[in-house]
C-alpha cells in the first residue's frame, strides 16, 4: 500500500540520477533575484513564481519562458486596505484563482483572486475573499498553502505559534470557507513541521523535523483526509525539507531537500521512493538535480518538474527526470 501512495508509477525501484544544465533541467528564470514560492494550476500550462520583497506574483509559461506577465503587484494584494500586504506563499484553486497567504503585521489573512486572463498585462485582478488566519509574530519559514487534489479543501500550514500550525478550509467553487484546525494532522510538541501536501488518495502527507535526541529524525508520516488514523510514519533520511509535490500523472512524490548528509549528494530535487528493507516498508529518496538552498518544487507534468532556489543566485529550474542521459 505504501508503493501505491508514495509512488504509484515507480514502486521500489531506486535509481541515482546525475544531472548538468541543458541535459535533464534547465534554467527558466534567471533575473528574480527573490524567486521564492511556486504554483501552477492542474493543467501545468502557467507557472506562478512569489516574489516576495517586491510584493508581487509574476506569471510565465514554463515551456516558452520569454512569456510572462505579472499576475498580482501591490495594489491588487493591498486592495485599498492602507496595509503593506506582504505575499508569503500561494497556490492555485482552480485555473484563473490564486490563493495568497499574507501577511501584514502580526495579522495573517488567506486572500482569493480571480485573475486577468493569462498574458493580459494590463487586467486587474479581482479579489474574490479576504479570510482572517489569526495574529500571530515569528519566523515563517515553513508557511505554505496547497489544495487538495480534489479541489475539495485547501490547508494552510506552517503558520507562527500561537496559531495552529496547519489549518483547512473547504472549497465550494472558487469560494473557501472558514479556516479551522478541525480534521487536521497535530504535531507532537518537539516535532517542527518542514513540509506538507495531499496525495493523490486525497489523505495528508506530512514531513516534521526532531532534532533530538542527535542526530534527529526527519519524519514522512500519512494521515486519513480526516486526520485520523496516522497510516504510515517513516524515517526520511533527509534534512532540511523545504517543500514537497506529487505528480497526477504517475503519483510520484517529490520534494526539494538540503541533502542526506553525504558529500556527493548536495541540496536540490528529490525523489521519494518506496522500497522493502527486512520486510519493513522505508523511504528512499534519490537525488535527481542539483540546487542550492532549495526553497519550492511544483510538479507541472511527469516530464515537467519546476523547482525555486539557488541562495544568492536565485534562479528556478525545470527538470525533465524522463530525459536519457548522453
């Protein structure tokens, strides 16, 4: 059951695959130097990218990258409010409504936008909602939003204590209901949470993070859609899980890591494989393509995986892992 959640078309197959440049990925955004958070809708056709210093979401078409347009800008995420709206994470509900996770103060909102059609520079989106999260201050690394991929909920998760940190709402059409912590995974108090998405199966998957006792434990745990019963809970010799994505099409889990501790294999695209070890169902990531201090990975297609990072150099990436090497 595990090889059918975790990866539907790979099973236990474990394969180590190198990379370069213009071989399995290529780089389609070089002059974000705040890339941060991605999101495309089912169709994989648009690629959404969070800038968030600029406080805007820049649109591109991932297979002819000179395409882009600018999705929402700080007047469409202020919406007249008088508030510096700083944009933390998105997500697509459907194929022309983006959902933002702001942040203005201490005060975090999930905002709703019908966008402008794509490549229309000059539209003006249309902000559908504005649903209060809470207040709360803290570091927000992990603050991230996804939808169910039955378009029936959409979990924000990741947000500062003393928030709850993963919450849910349900989604009728493009409108969302309130925000609750009802049939949501809880965490153990020493656990930190690292990543989260839903399967394919429609159930939670969830990647926490125990640093003691040393050398810690990277955990990838499965939960009903309801929360409750846990399924599976695994050791993910991983650290440093940034975000995670499955692909419709084959049902492959992928996440973007800092690495498994070995020297040869650096911070970039990981693929979550299903294997045996003495009878036991594991975990075994496999190191697909390489990039500095990761931050987000979107799966557009089987063929088409996008992922955000890079440090200094920021820059996102689109990996083909189907690509023969030379």
């Amino acid at each position: 059951m595990f090889a059918r959640r975790l990866a539907c078309a790979i099973g236990a197959a474990v394969l180590t695959v190198g990379i370069t440049h213009g071989e399995m990925a290529v780089t389609i955004i070089d002059d974000l130097p705040h890339a941060g958070r991605l999101a495309a809708p089912a169709t994989g056709q648009t690629l959404y990218v969070l800038d968030a210093p600029a406080r805007m979401v820049t649109a591109i078409d991932p297979f002819a990258p000179s395409k882009r347009w600018r999705a929402l800008g700080p007047a469409d995420l202020d919406a007249g409010s008088g508030e510096a709206v700083i944009p933390v994470a998105i997500a697509c509900i459907d194929s022309n409504t983006l959902a933002v996770v702001c942040q203005a103060g201490t005060e975090w909102t999930l905002r709703a936008f019908r966008l402008a059609p794509p490549g229309s520079d000059g539209g003006a989106p249309t902000l559908l909602q504005s649903l209060p999260l809470g207040n709360a201050a803290g570091p927000t690394p992990a603050v991230d939003v996804f939808v169910s991929d039955t378009r029936d909920w959409l979990a924000v998760v990741g947000l500062p204590a003393p928030l709850p940190p993963i919450v849910r709402a349900p989604i009728a059409g493009a409108r969302l209901g309130t925000f609750s912590d009802r049939l949501c995974p809880s965490l153990e108090p020493a656990d930190r949470l690292e990543a989260a998405i839903s399967s394919p199966f429609d159930e939670w998957v969830v990647v926490t993070r125990r640093d003691t006792p040393p050398p810690g434990r990277t955990s990838l745990a499965f939960h009903a859609n309801t929360a409750r019963p846990r399924l599976l809970d695994l050791d993910l010799p991983l650290t440093g899980v940034r975000d995670a994505a499955y692909c419709r099409g084959n049902g492959t889990l992928w996440v973007v890591a800092d690495g498994d501790g070995r020297p040869a294999a650096e911070a970039g695209l990981w693929r979550i494989d299903a294997a045996l070890a003495a009878g036991r169902q594991i975990a075994v990531p496999v190191a697909i393509a390489r990039l500095p201090v990761p931050l987000s990975v979107v799966c557009l297609s089987e063929r088409a995986i996008a992922i955000s990072g890079g440090g200094a150099d920021r820059r996102v990436l689109l990996v083909n892992p189907a690509q023969p090497q030379p």
